[in-house]
C-alpha cells in the first residue's frame, strides 16, 4: 500500500533524437503511470538530450523495483544512460572531516530536519575533535590519521569503511587532505566536495588569504564533485557574499562559513533528489 | 525556407488529467514537428495543469500559421486554454509614461539590443517631456493630457490610439496615473505595470517614503499584470537592493531606479517570450 | 595585562551639535586612546546624531571599567546617550523556543564557533521537545506551558527565570507565542525576535501561506526587537530569496529556514558587537 | 552665497599615527567647519590609516579654493596623502567604445539623470558605429581605427585627444582594444575598465565562452583601474547573476550586460564621489 504511493525518478541522457519526449512519457502513460515532473534539456551543440521525470506508477501495476527495472530497458533501446531512484529509498552518506564543525552541523541538521533525504551512515576523520559529537548524533565515528607516510593506508582503510557501510554518497565537509585517483577509482561512486572561493578562482590552498590578497569585493563558495584534478571537477552550485575592505582574512573565513554550509546543503540536497546529471565537466541541475 | 525555421510556442493550460505530457508529445511527434523546450507545472491542489512548449514544425509539413490552428483545434478536444506564439512573429507594444524616464529608456534600449522581441508602435504621455527623445528613436509620440476633469475622455483618446496602433501589450514605465476599470476591460489585452516596492509591501502612493519610514533593510520592485484593483494583479517580477539608515528617501529613489529598469525588462521579457501564464492572483513563469 | 588589550564600544546618540566628531576623538586622545574604528551618522530630518566608536584605553590609564564611567560623564556633559560595552563582556542570552529547532541550533553553533559572543544562559520553552539536546548543549531547559488561561502566571515565571539568570538580551527563536506589553516592560532589556516574511508584508500568522496566496517571486525573513506592537518593531536585518510557482507552501517553509537562521543569527551578532542603535521605530547598524 | 554651499571631501591616506582622527575633525571644528560624513580605515598589518571625510566650510571663512589648499597643507604636515573635490566641481570624462553599446548608453544616462556628476566631454572610438547616436547626446565623436600596425600612432592621437578635453577620467565601456602601458602613463589620470567576468576568473579573451566551458553557476562583472598588466587592476566593483546549463554562451552574452552596465555605472558613480582610494593592488571604498 505505501509503496504504491512512491514515485519513481529518473535522470536519463544520451544522444540526442527525434520525440524523445514523446516516447518515454508515452511509455509511462501506456503502463497507467502518472507523470508528476518532467524537465528536459537539449544541448544544442553537442546534440546531447537530458530528462529527469518523475512518475507514480499505476497501483496495480509491476512493484516499482520491476518497473524500474522496466525503465531501465526500455531507455536502453532508446540508447539512453539512466538512473533511477524511488522516492522511499534514502541514500547512505559518508562525511570526511577534519577540525572545522560548521559543514558537519549543517549536514546533520539537514538530514534530522528532513530537507536531506538520506542517511548519515558514518563519519570519518583524520582528527578526533569531532569524535564526541558525532556519537551524540547517535552515528559512529572513526578516526583515521593521515600523514604524508601512511596516506596510501590511510586511503585502504578508508575505502574499507565506505564498503562496510555500503556508502552511496562521500561528502567531504572541509575535509583537508586531498584524495588521489587511486581513492577516487576504489571507491567508484560519487563524491561531493565544498571548496571556500567562487572556482575557478582560487583554487588550491587558502583562498580566503588569496581573496583577500586580490581585493575581490565578493567572496564565495563552489560545491562539485571530486575528480582527481584539484578544485576542477563538475560544479554543482555556487554562491558569494559581499566584502569589503573592512574585512580581514578572519573575517572572510567567518562569513564565508554560512556561505559553505549553505552551498554545500544545497549540492547534496540536489545529489539525493536525483537532480544532478554530470556532463563531460559540468552538471546540468533540474532544481 | 525562412518560415520552416519558424519555432512555435504554446502555453497551455486547463483541468489536470491523465497523459497530458504524453499526448501533446505525441502530438507533435506525429507530425514530425521537433519539441526544443518543453516544461509544465501541475497545481496539485487546484488540479491545474500548465505547459509551455516550443517546437519546430516539419519542413515539409503545414505553413506555421496553419499548423498553429491545428493545435488549437487539438488543445481545444484536450479541453485545455492555448496560446500559441510564432518566434518570427514581433508583438506590438505601447508605452505609457509621465516624467521619469528610467524604464522608458529600458525599454528601448532592450528593444533595440534585441532582449525584447517586439516592435514599440506609439508613446502615449500626460506630459511632454519626453516627446523629443520618442520622437530620436523614430517612434510616434502622442500627448494625452489627464486631469481630474477629462479622465474619461483621456482614457477615450488613449484607447483610440491603442486600437489604432493594433497594440498586444501595453506597459506602463512608471506612468503616474491609475487606468480605471472601463480602460482595462475596453482595452482587453494585457498591461504591465512596475510598481516601486517589494509588493505587497508598501502599495500605493509614494512607496520609497513608506520604505523609509518603516526603516526596512531592502528595497524593491515589482512588476505585475494590471487590474482593476490598484498593485494587486499578478505578479511576473521581483526584486531587492540592500539599503542602510545611511539612505535618505532620494537616495532610495535613485538606488531603486535600477531595480525598476531590471525587473521591468524583465517581465517584458518573459511575456513577450510567452513565457507567462497568470492563474486566478499568481503566474506561472516558465523561464 | 590582558585588560589593557580589552577595547571599549560606545554607541552615542543625542541632538546633533557642532564639533561632536572632533570632541569625542579629542576626548580620547586626550587621555591617550587609541581609536580602531569610529562610524557616524546624521539623520539631517530630525537632527539626530549617532556614533560607533571603539578604541583602546591607555595601558597606563584608568582600568577599563572606570575608564567607561569616565566616558560615559562625558558623554552625559555633551547631553548624548551612550552605551558602552567591554571587548572582553559575554551578554547573557536566554532563548525562547517552542518546536522547531533550526534557529535554536543556529545560535548554539554559532555561540561555539565563536560568532556570536555571549553566554547562552537558558533555553525557556511552551513544549518539552528540545529539553534533551538543550541539556546535550550543557545548558539548563525550562518548560514553562502556556495557556490562554495560564499566560500572566506563565510570563510571571518566565520574568523571574530572567531575572534569576541575570539575561542581557532574550532571542526569539520562533518562539510561537506572542509576548504581552507586561511581560516586555517587566523585562526591560531588549528581545529580538525572527519573523519569516519580509516585514511590513506578510505580518501576523501564517506568513508563509500568506506569501504563497499572494503569488509573490521571493520570500523573506525579518529579524526585529519585539515591542508591544505585533510584527511592528525597528527592523535590524531583512533578506530574501527567490522562489516560483513550483515551490508549495511545504517547499516555503523549508527554503525559509535556512533565510531565518541566517538573518536572526546576523542581527544577534550585531547586537552583542553593540553595533545597533534604535531610533524611533528604525535602527542604526554600524556594521 | 552658492559657493558657502559647497561641501569639500578629502581622501586621505598615510602611515597610521596616533591621534588622526582626533587631529583632522580638530583642524576643521576649530575654522568653524561641520562634519558632515567622516569614515575611516585601519590596515592593520599595512599600518596604513584611511579616511574620507566631508565637510562644509565656514560660510565666512576662506573660499572653498583656498580652504582646500589649507586642508592640503595641514594633510601634508601629518605626512598624509590626500586627493580634495568640491561638491560643485564636475569632472570631464572621457568615454572609449568599440561597437557594444549597453554600458556607453548606461554611462549618458547615468548622466543625465543626475547619478553621475560629471560631464561627458567626448566619445572616442575603433569603430563608426556609434557616431550618431554620440552625436544625438550632444557630445563629440571621434573616430580612431586602430590596428595592430597604427596603434602607436592611434594612442598618440588619443592622448592628444584627452589632454585638448583636459580630461579627468577615462572610462572603457567595453572598449576592446589594450591600452598600452606608453599610454596608461602617458595619459597619468585614472582609467576605469569593464571586465565581463568575475575577476580574477577567465581574465583574457572570450570571458563567457570561459565560463560556458567551465559550467559555472553564476556569471560576474568587474570595474577596475586599468593598469599595465591586463585584467589585473584595483578592482572597484563586482556583481554575480545566476546561470544554469540551460544558457548558452549568447544567453550568457544578453544576461551580462544588465551586470556589465549596472557595475561600471556603480564604480564610476563611486570614483567621481570620491570614494575610492587605491591602495596597492587594492582600493578602499567609503561607500
């Protein structure tokens, strides 16, 4: 009875072709489906078509785990990459931190207070500040340290935890080491990182300091997903904040907390409603 | 060979029902018209459905402007209300103003980069300030005294002009008199109006003075379909600009004039683009 | 040692009069200040002038309480009002909540991460729901119900718990019941309270509900000292975001939290920096 | 009688020094001078002291002239710099244009309505293009082609052009050619650019198609000083819009130069209020 009420959503893209439109709501409006959203992009260029479409399939119809399955089929003879999620399903989410808490509280904010959809299965850090903290969340926390020497051990063990705790979702909330290719490729699924500048200016380290040093009248901040080059992979969103010449590097690094934390939740929020389709290095976000 | 590049859009709205996306889809994919964009909302409370849709008819198919009546006749056995709108197709505007000549040169300035897809026919002014400057962008400029006296009569005069000028849309740029009921229903069509206050704060006369004294941090502006009840119509645009204690009433007036001339622009914009739906009090703006 | 590094702030105000820039500076630099930032403002209307001024007493001088008591002589034989506050002086903050615990979590992080420089002295609540994670805050919780019977004896122990915990400034954080002029003047200290609309619009209950019938294109939130008047007291901070006809009230309520807690937290801080003056009905901030 | 009506505003900046504040509002309060806005600024590590401070003379006291050369002379022996203006004093700027005409229209505007005090004194550009509608505002137009072959000579020919203007101001509204450093020196007066980009991001060529390519989320202007290394100036102002993947590089191209406009206008406004202050590869604004 409650599964019946879930909705199916799916992100679909691939090369592009006359009434794509057409056929996938026509699919779903064949099998009794009701579609609730559907949202689609073109691009024009590189002739690519983009959907993300949510539908109830028909109560009487195939559990919606068959119906997906169904899906899927159906948009591979269409020749179309999809991905699918129902709407009971709540993803399991990592968090990597390291000392700085405001990204971490938000996080778990947002999952208590329903605005991310997901579960916080795990939180690993290469400090023990946050250790007593995160056990107050009822969640557990374990401690990896990472230094120059054991850093490729550090990463084994990391991506033992992400299996163990069967992880959808790596968010990296201000976590201050750099994961290599090796970690990225291990692990295989998708991770979120929040850098504290506007990318791509200032990348790299201390971009309050560079910010600062370059007199920009605005500060920002960029979440996107992890690619083995630093500060470079697919952005999701962004926002800045104003600043003056009052500002002193500390000051930056305050403001620009409430700027990280709300970027960040915004990204993730995003990733867990299915709204982000990555593409070559950008995203497309049906918000 | 121009016309086949023609796209058509349609804005669609009516009673929910089952397969809408689908039908309509199919509806053009049958006839090998090409779908660009397509975006709907559902009102699920109302059970209202809206699409915007835009597609390019088959070359070898119908000219436009029958293919256009064919959709008509379909959205019509749909039971669904439709606008439909050749991209070639310029709609013909007039401009009410008075003295300020802010959103007047807005208006032109975007007609004339191209950001507004229309044809400016006429100015219509209770004053003649701005005759000489209409008359510089080659436009007719008409002088329509209004007093307290002869209101009807000016209103009279003004509707004759409009007739007379064939005009889809009439956008007042800070015209400083209230359109009575008879001029809104003898005219028919739409008017946009921008009123100087982040509605429905502050409606009525002399906003920025009522932002003043209520010492608000943001100032605004709105822009929204005219109706017979004052700042009250359906809101398309609006916008904020921070503001201090710092700010006297005049440096309100003259921060707010950017404000004014950006969301103006805008909602003209998204209506000439038929991109704006108005639904009881509110609008869909499918941008 | 440390107490010469402390600064004082003093926030002035009084009937404009020539040279007050030059003898307020004077002052201090008679007695060998060291000022680090001064700001003014002239309301030219009503002939009011205000200051910000901080500096650093003279290592070698008075301690810096009687140094303060000097100051405020002085400001008293210039006929200003003054209120003076150490660098080094934590206000004691009580907060009112009842169920919803954004803004509430908002302010405990940011008292932690050091942004906002107080003592949260109590949590006093109509409901029992934050008393566990109150307590995991190391903070004592107090349920005091509220009746329509009970409100006089209800306030009469909320006074008395203030008083008992010796509050310098009492937060509302969405607290959902609305304070009477008795409990106010029996206060007598200042209560800023967060309402989620951008005020004047939308004042009263329900404002999200409000905003969503009205049809408007942003929301907001205000944060404000609470007077005898509801929804009417000098605003401090105000800001908005952007919405659209696809966002339900469910979806406002969700995307205004984020607006509350940032908005109420920012005018907090300004609050304790002893950065807001208020003046009539509006305020000063020297931010 | 006018000329007493007159306020002065001096910038002034220099080694911080105990007792600045207090000394200059001293120097003007005892010639009988009223304060009218007095800001300033420490550079704490740079020890460096900034003010602008504004005042109205003594109505019996020196001509505005002469008090400015006094005021000159007292900066002087604090081993202060300080740049002084009259409120009456109008500069004459210079406009250099290419074909774009959004921000050369924004400036005359600007102008005309009073928010730019300054006076337009001629239009120098590459290009034809705007000739006439130079013409139609009243000011001269000359045309300077420059090609990789001339520019020498064309930059002779402007300098020329800009000392028989004896202008005060160049501002480059959206002027696509670099000027050299022979010229920047040789000219000696500020020079204010328009980069459509959110600096330091996709300085150099083609800025939207930089951010198209990258898949930002929000698009930016900056104002800056020109200087020898391209893009690299103090900037003055900077502004955000969002974007999504639905812009193409020309959406991207139409949705800039409401920012381009709105930023040159607001940095321009700011130089000729005598608000900014350079400062290394910085400015201070006292806005």
């Amino acid at each position: 009875m409650t599964a019946t009420q879930d909705t199916i959503t799916a992100l679909l893209s691939g090369p592009d072709q006359s009434g794509l439109v057409a056929k996938v709501s026509g699919w779903i409006f064949d099998r009794d489906g009701n579609i609730i959203h559907a949202d689609q992009h073109r691009d024009m260029e590189a002739e690519v078509f983009f959907q993300r479409i949510e539908w109830t399939p028909a109560p009487d119809g195939l559990d919606p785990v068959s119906e997906i399955a169904a899906f899927r089929d159906y948009a591979a003879s269409l020749n179309m990459n999809v991905e699918c999620k129902l709407s009971s399903e709540r993803s399991k989410v990592a968090v990597f931190v390291s000392k700085y808490d405001h990204c971490f509280h938000e996080l778990f904010l947002g999952q208590r207070s329903g605005e991310l959809n997901c579960e916080i299965v795990c939180v690993i850090s290469n400090h023990e500040d946050l250790a007593e903290v995160t056990k107050s969340y009822g969640v557990p926390f374990v401690h990896v340290p990472v230094s120059k020497a054991n850093k490729p051990q550090a990463e084994q063990k990391q991506l033992e935890l992400l299996r163990e705790y069967d992880v959808d979702l790596l968010v990296m909330a201000r976590y201050m080491q750099i994961l290599s290719d090796e970690f990225l490729c291990g692990f295989g699924k998708p991770v979120i990182n929040i850098h504290h500048s506007f990318l791509p200016a200032f990348a790299g380290g201390r971009p309050y300091h560079q910010a600062h040093n370059r007199g920009v009248k605005l500060i920002g901040a960029t979440a996107h997903y992890a690619t083995p080059v630093l500060d470079d992979g697919p952005i999701i969103q962004q926002d800045v904040d104003r600043v003056s010449h009052r500002h002193t590097v500390k000051d930056l690094v305050v403001r620009g907390r409430m700027l990280e934390r709300h970027v960040l939740a915004q990204a993730v929020r995003w990733h867990l409603e299915n709204r982000v389709l990555v593409y070559g290095r950008k995203t497309v976000v049906f918000d």
